[in-house]
C-alpha cells in the first residue's frame, strides 16, 4: 500500500521549490500544483506529495525547468 501522509523528504522539496519563487497550492484532495516563476517559466506541474513521486519530479523539474533538487 502506498504511504498516505506526507514524507520529511517531499515537505523539504516543496519548501525548497517555495524558496526558488515557485507557487504551491495543494487542493483538498491532496493534488499540488506547482506554478513556475515568470523569469524560469515552463508548464504548470502537477503531482501528488506522496514518496513515490520523489523521482519523477526530480527528473521532470531537470527537463522542464532546467533546476536540479
């Protein structure tokens, strides 16, 4: 079964992504959308803040925004 509440390491991404000037809203059915700053712009990201997403977003945030987490 997959891990329901949020892990230390996705809270420290998402904290992370704050910092870089990204916008974080999550919706009452845990779904995050990640809004990219205007100056690094890019697609709008949308994931789930479980472990398993980890890579997945690692990976994509280096192709669609060239920043490494």
């Amino acid at each position: 079964m997959p891990r329901q509440h949020q892990s230390k390491a996705v809270r420290k991404i998402l904290q992370e992504l704050t910092r870089l000037g990204f916008k974080v809203d999550q919706n009452r059915s845990g779904v995050y959308r990640i809004i990219p700053p205007k100056g690094v712009g890019g697609p709008t990201y949308t994931t789930h803040g479980t472990e398993s997403a980890l890579h997945p977003m690692r990976r994509d945030f280096k192709k669609y925004y060239n920043i490494t987490l």
